[in-house]
C-alpha cells in the first residue's frame, strides 16, 4: 500500500532530527575524548573539565602578573600626586576588569576561546585574521620578554654579554614547558608562583613606603593628562585581557568566571601599574628588580623576575597555541607550542624583536574592536547563545569585517590624537556599529549539516 506523501514527509524529517539529534549527543564526545590531552582548541570545553575558583583565579592573576605593567606605571607615576595616581590605578583597572570579565563570562557561558568565538562574528575564514593578529603579538612579545629576562640577568648577575644567547635559549624553551604540558602544569606553576610573588612585592613596596616618607608630598615632575594616564593603564594589558578566554573557558561557574578575572585585570593589574609609578617616585626607576637591590633584597629580587616572567609567558606562548590550532584548523596545539618558541627564539636571537616592539604595540591597539564585536554578536545577535561550531557558517561576517576596521581605525587615531581613551574607544564603537551593520547586513541562519 502506497504511503500518503504527507507520511512520507513526516517520517522523512523525523529521520533527519532522529540523526540530528545523535550527532548532537554523540559527535560532541567524540571531538571532547580526541581534543582533551590538546586542551580542547577545536571545541568547547565540556563541564566535566571545568576547574574551580582555586585552580583559575591563580593562573589568571599569573598571566597578568607582568613586569612590562610596571614600565607603565613607571611612565604614569612621575606625572600625578599620589591621590591622583590612586585615583588613575582605581578607574583605570575597574574599566579594564569589566571589559575582561565581560569576555570572561562569554567564555564560561560557551566554554570557547576568543579564536572559536570570532567564527560567528567574523565569518569562517575571517576569524583567520583574529588569530594572526592574536598569535602573532602574543609570539612577539614572547621574543622581546625572553630577551628582555636575558639583558636583566647578564646586568644583574654581572655576567659576560656573551651569556646572553645562552640565556635566551634556556628562557625560550624553560618558559614553554608548562604551557606545552597544558592547563594543570600552569595551574600549579601559579598556584605556588603568585602567593610567593605578592608576598615578595609586599614586602618591598613596605620597604619602599619607609623609604618614601610622606608620600603625599611627593611632587610630580613631568606632565601627562589625566586621559593619557587611563589610557596607558587600560591599554597596557587589554590586548591581553582579549585572551583571557583561553583559560575563562575552563571556569565551572559564571561567579568564577566573573571574580576570577576581575582578581587578575582589576586587582593585579592594578597592584603593578602602582607598583610601577611608586617605584619610580621613590626610586627613579620602574623596574622593581632594581628596587629590591637596592632595598638588599636582589636575591628574591631575582626570584620574583623569574617567577613573575615564567607564569606570564606560558600564558603567552598557550595563547599562540591556541590561535594557531584554529587558523589551521587541527588540534595539534603541542607542536604549535614548540614551533612558536622556536619562531620567537629566531626573532630573538636575531635581534628582530626590537624592530617588532613598535608594530606589537600597534596590534595592541586594534585588538580591542575584536573583544567588542564578540560581546555584541553573543549577547545581541545570539540572545546569549552561540550556536554550535559545527553550524554552516560564511566565509565572511561582513559585519563584523566592517565594524572591526572601522573601530580599529578610530581607536588607533584617536589614542594618538588623546581624544579620549583609544582602546576603551575602539571596543564601543566596535559594538554598536556591529550591531547597526548585523541588522542591515542579511545575516546566515545558522543551520548544522547533517552527512
């Protein structure tokens, strides 16, 4: 007996959904089981991997414990009173925090990196340029802070300049051991690095206050506006912050998720970026290493630079990883890990680096617009739901090209013109203009398909 077509049709997409909805319980798993030694690159992290507040918050704050922040300070401290340099720290790190966080909380929600959400808002392939502007100033400044470590022990140490390659070398591929284990080797290389760390810069900054006396009698000596000081203590670490998501992903609550960031971009940042102008108050120099020589503390001075340098540039060289599995789509983040220290070793060696400094800086101020399009395509054009990664997706999501060029335009001129905060300049207009451009772009309806 022949079947009503309507039966027929009935059966059909009751077929199709019966297949939809194994691959929807079955795939996930496969890709989970296959991407969980890698740290789940290609794929979200599942809540069966998610890490509580005492195991993220620790490697957050260890990302953002850099000593690069201190130089900042020091180029902020000389310009302001101590009230205001409080109140630039205060505002400045409470703006950053909530741009973080605000990611941060994506990423719980989703359990994707920057790389894997920027599918959605940039197009298949143009989230490509998201993880070359990513990975390639996270692969930078990888380079110049090895060199960087390199010239700080050769000064310190008094050692021949000869010792420096040797130096660098040990530097580049010590420093990328716990990033290339994964998430649990950089998990308790922070766990024991940060609590030594911040008793160490305790310590010295109470030496630094005797030393200092009334503090509130210290004049300034040089002239910055109060803009340009909030735009040096966002900017400074907001690229970075961008990338926070690597390891917000690995949060098992939005609560976590949300404090932990905040802990790293607000409190931490905030602590170096002060740490940094107090320095240089007291002392005439940002570098606290110095400072702790001089206090008679050059030993654990020494202790707190390798620390301090090896629990920011794992999370470095981890985030070039990760950028580097989604450009080329594969899951071999080890052997990225390796190849981008071997890359940073050339530029380092070479005496590249100090040609890039000028370009990364460059990066870090068009990278901001990425985490604006990103808060805006999750929160208004997915209603606080990406769909899955397996979705049909454009080469290109016009909206978020147009957007991302426009904003990183206006951030970039408008930080040099000091009109304004630029990074904080380019996330807003990045997100409105995306949302404008998302309505009147025809946008694809994101659909898996079925083989």
């Amino acid at each position: 007996m022949k079947q009503p077509k309507n039966e027929t049709y009935i059966q059909l997409y009751t077929g199709l959904e019966s297949n939809y909805a194994m691959s929807l319980t079955t795939e996930p798993e496969t890709i989970t089981s296959a991407q969980a030694s890698e740290d789940y690159p290609l794929s979200a992290v599942p809540m069966s991997a998610r890490k509580p507040i005492w195991s993220l918050a620790p490697l957050l704050m260890g990302f953002a414990l850099v000593s690069t922040t201190m130089i900042s300070g020091g180029t902020i401290g000389p310009a302001f009173g101590f009230t205001d340099l409080i109140w630039i720290v205060v505002i400045g790190n409470v703006i950053l925090g909530s741009y973080c966080a605000a990611l941060g909380y994506i990423a719980y929600k989703s359990g994707l990196s920057t790389v894997l959400m920027s599918r959605f808002s940039f197009g298949n392939f143009g989230s490509r340029w998201v993880d070359f502007i990513l990975g390639f100033t996270q692969i930078g400044w990888y380079a110049v802070t090895n060199a960087f470590v390199a010239d700080a022990l050769t000064s310190l140490l008094g050692l021949p300049p000869s010792f420096k390659w040797i130096l660098i070398v040990v530097a580049t591929y010590g420093f990328c051991v716990t990033a290339y284990i994964g998430y649990t080797a950089m998990d308790w290389l922070s766990r024991l690095a940060v609590p030594a760390m911040l008793v160490l810069i305790a310590i010295s900054l109470f030496l630094g206050v005797r030393d200092a006396g009334d503090l509130f009698a210290l004049q300034p000596t040089q002239e910055l506006s109060f803009n340009a000081a909030l735009a040096i203590a966002i900017g400074t670490f907001i690229s970075g912050g961008t990338q926070a998501t690597n390891w917000s992903r690995f949060a098992d609550s939005a609560k976590n998720a949300v404090v932990s960031t905040l802990l790293s971009f607000t409190f931490i940042n905030g602590l170096l970026i002060f740490t940094g102008a107090f320095c240089t108050l007291v002392y005439g120099s940002s570098d606290l290493i110095q400072a702790m020589g001089k206090q008679g503390l050059l030993f654990w001075g020494l202790i707190l630079l390798i620390l301090n340098v090896w629990t920011t540039q794992d999370n470095t060289i981890y985030a070039f990883s990760v950028a580097g599995t989604n450009f080329f789509r594969t899951s071999k983040r080890h052997a990225f890990v390796l190849g981008g220290a071997t890359l940073a070793l050339v530029f380092a060696l070479t005496g590249l680096y100090e040609g890039l400094i000028s370009y990364l800086i460059f990066l870090g101020a068009v990278i901001p617009p990425v985490g604006g399009i990103i808060m805006a395509d999750f929160w208004i054009r997915h209603r606080g739901q990406f769909p899955s990664l397996e979705s049909r997706l454009p080469a290109f999501n016009w909206a978020g090209v147009v957007s991302y060029i426009t904003a990183s335009v206006i951030a970039y001129f408008s930080g040099q013109a000091n009109l304004g905060i630029g990074p904080l300049n380019g996330v807003i207009v990045a997100a409105v203009l995306y949302i404008v451009l998302s309505k009147l772009i025809p946008q694809p309806v994101h659909t898996r398909e079925i083989m």
